[in-house]
C-alpha cells in the first residue's frame, strides 16, 4: 500500500517536473524568438542609419558645393539648434511645441494636436521623424 502510494506520489511528482521542464523551454524558445527579432531590428536599424549618414554626406557636399557654405557655418548651426532645447549634449531633445491652431502645449513628437487635431505640430519636417 505504502509503495503504491509512494509511487502516486513519485508519479505525479515526475509529471510537475516534466511540466516545469516544458514551460522553461517554451519560455527559452520565445526569449530565443524575442533576441533573434530584436537583432533583426537592429541591423536594419544600422543599415537605415547608415543611409540616412551617406545621404546627409551627399547633401552636404552638394550645398557646400553649390552655395558656398562652409564646414564651419554647419558646425555653427549645429551647436545653435543643439542649444535650442536648452542642453548642449550633441543631440535634439523634443520637449514641448506649441500647437499653431489652439497655441495649447503638446508633447512634439505627436503628429497631431490632441487638443484640436491640428495636423502640423512641429515646425520643420523633422520634427515629425
Ligand atoms: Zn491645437
């Protein structure tokens, strides 16, 4: 009696592992699942950046080359619109715009107004990337 009951309980004891087992190669599966998707966006992420880099290349050395400009003038207006959000820290922090239609304050990297759905909330086309 002893030995049956012991090994009902052995028995299920070996099912709760056998179950456990599963569910840690099911979560290792969708983390494996989850790594290999995120690596995947990040070497398209890198290939974008890296076009988007030879494409400002491109440009720049076609305005320096059709207006004059020097690197200087780029370097200038580099470190003025770095100093608009009030931090110089090499990058563009979008804080708040102000709507053009209602003049309330909306965060900028929404595309539309949430106040009075204005389309254009920020002022230049990169205020929407
Ligand atoms: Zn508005």
């Amino acid at each position: 009696m002893y030995g049956l009951f012991g090994g009902m309980f052995g028995g299920m004891y070996m099912m709760q592992a056998q179950m456990a087992a599963g569910r840690a190669e099911t979560a290792a599966a969708k983390s494996q699942s989850r790594t290999t998707r995120m690596a995947t966006e990040i070497r398209m992420l890198t290939e974008r950046l890296d076009k988007l880099i030879l494409v400002n290349m491109a440009l720049w050395s076609l305005v320096q080359e059709k207006t004059g400009l020097t690197e200087k003038d780029l370097e200038d207006r580099v470190e003025q619109i770095d100093l608009e959000d009030g931090v110089a820290d090499g990058k563009v922090t979008r804080t708040v715009s102000e709507c053009p239609n209602c003049g309330r304050r909306v965060s900028a990297r929404h595309k539309r107004c949430l106040f009075c759905g204005n389309k254009k909330i920020g002022s230049t086309s990169l205020d929407q990337v």
